[in-house]
C-alpha cells in the first residue's frame, strides 16, 4: 500500500474540490469587508466617505446590512441543506448550492447604485455559502481515513481563510492601482464567480460518499466508492472491513430507534453530541473573531490605523498570518495535540490577547488620524497574536469536532444544525460589532476576553477527545453502544457479506461472482 499523501490523493483531491465552497465563504466576507472601506463603492451608492472606522452611523448601518443579510441567509442555507444533505446526497446538494451561490453573486456584480440589490445579492448568496457550509465538512470526514481525519478536515478553516486573505490583497491591489471607479469594487465582488465555477465543474467528477450510500442501503456502489478513495481492490480486506464496520454502525442506530430518525435525538449519548455541537459554535462566534474579520479594516482603522490604504494592508497581513498559522496547526497539531487541549490553550491564549487589547485601547486611545503611534502599533501586534490563537485552535476544530461526533444517520441534522448555530450567532456578533465599536469602544475587547474564558470552562467540562478514532467509534466514545456489541456486530455484518475468516487469512483468490456488497441483506427484525 502506498503510504502518506500518495496513499490518500484522492481523498486530498475530492478535498480540493469540495473545500471550494469554504474558500467562497472566506472570500465571500473578505471581499466585501474590504470593498466597503472603499471610495468607489461609498460613491456609487451615495454613502459618507468617512475613513475613521465606525465612526459615521449612516456606514455603520449600511455594514451592518451588508455583512449580516450574508449569514441570514448562510443560516437558512445550512438548514435547508439538513434536509438535502439527507435526501439528496453529499453531491448533488452541494451542486444545487453551488448554483443558488452563483446567482447570489452575480446579483451582487451588477448591482447599480441600489443597495438594496446588493442586499438580496448577498441573501441569495448566503443561502448557497450556508448550504455548502453544512454538506463539505461532512462530505470530506466521511471519506477520509481516521489517522489523517483532523489534518484534512481541519481543511475547510485553510480553504476559508486563504479565500479571505486573496480578497483582502486583492482589495488592497485594486485601490492602489485601479483609480476610484465603479470597476474598483466590482472585480473583487465579481471574481468570485471564478471559484464557484470550478467547483460546479469538479463536483461532476467526484464520487458520492459511501457512508450516505451505506445508509441508502446501496452497499455494492458503496463498496466502489470506499474502494476508489481508498485505491484498493473492492474486494479488499480493508475496504471490507471498514464496509463492515459501517453498516454494522448504521443497523445499531436503526435498531435503537425502531427506523425513527428523530427518536435517536432523544439517547442521551445523542443528545449530549447535539448540545455539544451548539454550543461549541456558539462559543467560537463568541471569541471575537468574526468582529475582527469581517470588519478587519474598520477595526484597524479604530485602533489608529486610519489611512485606506494603510488598514487594507494591515488587513492583508492579518489574513497572511491566518492563513500560515492554520496551515501549520493542521500540518503538526491537530492530529498530535488533539482536539480538546487545543482548544483549550486556544481559549486562553484568546482571552490574554483579547485584555491587553482592551487595556491598551482604554489607556492610549488613537487621537491622530494622520500618525500611528506606538500604542497602535501595539494593538495591531496583538490582533495578530490572537489570531494566531484562534488559528490553533478555534478556526478548524469545531467544524472538524461537529462533523465526526455525530453517528450516520444523524450527521446530516446534526452538522447541519451546528452550521445554523454558526451562522445565527456569526448574523448577531456581525449586526452588533460596528453600532458596538461606535458606542463602547475598548469594552467590546473586553467582553470577547470574558466569552473566551467561559470557552475554557465549557471545553474542560464537556468537550471529550475524538482524535484517532475511526466515525463509527463514535458510538462507542459517547456510550450509545459497547465496546463488545460492536465488535459482535461488525463481525457479524463480516459473514453476512459471505466473508469467511479463512478467505481472508489465506492467499486463496476471493469469489468474484460473490463480493460482500452483492450478497443477500438479511436486515435484523426490530422487536
């Protein structure tokens, strides 16, 4: 077998493709909290040309609008996608996201001199960014292997943040060298459409996952499916066992609740996964970070970096340093540290930031617009530093946490429950940043320190660790099923595929005429 990246391209290239809809949804904030800082675009549609923050409540009002129709819609997207998450399929409801996307997108590229087009633009957009959000991190886990499951899922924080940091620069570069024009603002709104295509296109390619066909009870295509990620033979004993342990782990959650879905809500090992979800999404929006991401140039511009041009650069550098900071985390952390003690010393670290921050907004407030002063210079490095905190910690973990808790026939409502909690917070901290910067100013630094240490206290209490384990340990690790029933199970599902220990033990070739997924299913009658 091959070993490393070779050994699982595939699953790095469906990644790839899949993670297109998260670059969108980093590009998607990034561009537009750029393009509002823009001259161009405030003069197309009549805003004051104020360049101190939030300073002018008329700009304010208008971010606010802009910022939070996106994640309104990315709410009722994520929850829409529950349904077609579970119907549909992983493929074929991100290409219908996909879809609902680009026209978002290009409502907002020919929107002319009426913000309320650039409103629905981004409502309609934030319904296909919603959707995607729910379905890829999902799709990805379900096809990885376990031992690299964190390191690749964890990729969904990567893609979002690179397409973030390439909108940031982007804006940076148009308003040095493209003069203030109705084009400055709409080729980084409209080169969007750029990725959405391509992820259009590379989702034709891609294979369905197989635990959504094993659910299906469409064992032979997903016996192909698992055997084409895994680049082994159908017939395989690794790809069988694995086939074995998910339909031993799908028959479980049937047999627990009669074939009810929403009667496995109510197991307390399911219940404790689903109000984990929430809550971990509610604490990550609550960090703080999203106030310093959508708004990053305004809040640059609060701290004493005032200039267009000097905020949109100091903006760039921020993404660069998300960007660098997740790469590396994925590449040496996740799948070493682990889940829970990263976010653990994340939500530490965040919170220490977070009280200098403040501290030194309080003490030295900015009072020259044309100067930047030490103390500004200060609290730039410490935007930095928390970034780098969350980066480790609090960007890629929880979609990773949310998306391999949950058992099968469950994932599909549980991320996408998780997504709708992201994105109704993500829609409050986003509506409330700007009028919050321009009435308590330091104190909303303070506040997210306080969030960040209530963070720590929830990961100690509740947060258990999932790193190594396989999806369906799960069960296991949450208490819904022993140790012993389930290796009962998946051996059980072993001979129920016409797989015999001794044609597995010995060299002799397997049956070709009989492989595990086209055997006879004799389903467990449910007392």
């Amino acid at each position: 077998m091959a070993i490393g990246f070779f050994a699982n391209y595939r699953v790095y290239l469906l990644t790839t493709v899949a993670y297109m809809g998260s670059l969108l949804f980093g590009y998607d904030t990034g561009v537009m909290s750029s393009v509002l800082s823009l001259k161009s675009f405030k003069v197309d549609f009549g805003l004051p040309l104020a360049t101190t923050g939030f300073a002018s409540k008329t700009n304010a009002h208008i971010s606010q609008n802009v910022v939070s129709l996106l994640t309104a819609g990315c709410f009722f997207g994520a929850i829409f996608a529950s349904y077609a998450n579970d119907k549909l399929g992983r493929k074929r409801s991100l290409l219908g996201f996909t879809v609902v996307f680009m026209i978002g997108a290009i409502i907002q590229v020919t929107s002319l001199h009426h913000i309320s087009q650039v409103y629905v633009g981004r409502f309609i957009a934030g319904l296909g960014i919603g959707g995607m959000s729910s379905i890829t991190p999902i799709y990805v886990a379900e096809n990885c292997p376990p031992e690299v499951r964190g390191r690749i899922t964890g990729l969904f924080q990567e893609f979002l943040v690179i397409g973030s940091t390439f909108a940031y620069w982007l804006n940076y570069g148009v308003s040095l060298h493209i003069k203030p024009s109705t084009s400055q603002w709409r080729i980084p709104v409209g080169i969007q459409l750029i990725p959405g295509g391509m992820l259009f296109l590379g989702l034709l390619f891609l294979k369905e996952s197989p635990r959504w066909l094993v659910k299906q009870g469409r064992y032979e295509e997903a016996t192909n499916s698992l055997a084409y990620m895994r680049r082994e033979e159908i017939d395989s004993p690794e790809v069988l066992k694995e086939i074995a342990d998910i339909r031993a782990a799908v028959e479980e959650e049937l047999n627990l609740t009669e074939g009810v879905t929403w009667k496995e809500i109510l197991i307390p090992g399911n219940r404790y996964r689903f109000a984990v979800a929430f809550t971990i999404f509610l604490c990550q929006q609550f960090s703080g970070t999203n106030s310093i991401g959508y708004y990053a140039p305004q809040i640059f511009q609060t701290v004493g970096v005032s200039k267009t041009n000097a905020s949109l650069f100091a903006t760039g550098v921020y993404g660069t340093v998300k960007v660098c900071a997740t790469g590396l985390f994925l590449i040496i952390g996740i799948d070493k540290i682990g889940r829970r003690w990263s976010l653990l010393a994340g939500a530490f670290w965040m919170m220490v930031m977070m009280f200098i921050l403040g501290g030194v907004l309080y003490d030295h407030p900015p009072t020259n617009v044309n100067v930047v002063s030490p103390a500004s210079i200060a609290m730039v490095v410490m935007i930095y530093l928390y970034v780098i905190g969350y980066s480790a910690s609090w960007g890629p973990i929880p979609w990773v946490y949310v998306s391999e808790i949950f058992p099968t026939r469950l994932r599909s409502y549980g991320v996408g429950m998780a997504a709708a909690t992201q994105w109704l917070f993500n829609f409050a901290i986003t509506y409330m940043t700007p009028s919050a910067i321009n009435h308590i100013g330091w104190r909303i630094f303070l506040m997210f320190g306080i969030f960040c240490a209530a963070n720590f206290v929830f990961v100690w209490f509740f947060v258990k660790e999932t790193k190594g384990r396989t999806l369906e340990d799960m069960e296991i690790l949450f208490g819904t099923v022993e140790a012993d029933v389930r290796a009962a199970d998946v051996e059980r599902m072993l001979h129920k595929g016409a797989l015999h220990d001794d044609r597995v033990e010995t060299t002799a070739p397997v049956e070709k005429s009989a492989p595990v997924h086209e055997a006879p299913v004799e389903e467990k009658t449910v007392s």
